[in-house]
C-alpha cells in the first residue's frame, strides 16, 4: 500500500467520523426539510401534534413512567397515533436513505474516486 492509498483510506475513515458525529444534525435538517417541502410529511406532523395536544394519555404511555390504564377508546386513539409516527419515521429513513447516497456521490467526486 502506497502512501496515495493510505491518504485515501484515511480520508474514508475520516469521513465515517465525522458523519456519526452530525448525524444528529442531519437527521434534524432532514425532519425539517420535510416539515417545509412535503405537504403529506406537514399533515402527519400537525396530525401528531393535535393528537398530543388532545390526549395527554399518549404521552405518559410513550414516557413509560409506572403503570398506566387506557381505556378501549384511548387504546385506538395511542394505535393511530403510533402510525401517525411510523409514517414520519419512515418517511424521514427514505430521505435519510437519498440524502446519504448523494453526500457520498459528493464526496467520492470530491477526492477524485470518481
């Protein structure tokens, strides 16, 4: 291995680093270009929020503090929610899923291995 291949090696390990170290970032700016650009993603999003609003039941059963009781109708209410939130989550994993394929096109034209 030449001294080229260890500067390119190192500079993908670098790049590995550095991406765990913003992914909360990334992940934040994803969920805010979504909540700005994706008219479905907003729905959801003010769907949830409502919900929350609403039902104060659902968040001490998503905080998990002692025992709690929900009645049948709470129950359907919590189910919907949880959909409401995989939707976004999901959502959000697809631009994550792009977001990565095109930084790492950007980078590996960026030290010429492309």
């Amino acid at each position: 291995m030449n001294e080229s291949d260890n500067i390119q090696s190192y500079a993908f390990q670098d790049l590995a680093i550095r991406l765990e170290e913003l992914f909360p970032e990334i992940d934040s700016d994803v969920a805010v270009n979504l909540l700005h650009d994706n008219a479905e993603y907003k729905q959801f999003y003010n769907k949830k929020k409502e919900m929350l609003e609403q039902n104060s039941f659902i968040q001490e059963v998503v905080d998990g503090h002692g025992q709690i009781t929900i009645s049948t109708k709470e129950h359907e209410i919590l189910l919907d929610y949880l959909n409401v939130v995989n939707w976004m989550e999901n959502m959000e994993r697809v631009q994550l899923y792009f977001r990565g394929h095109i930084d790492g096109f950007s980078y590996l034209k960026k030290i010429g291995a492309i």
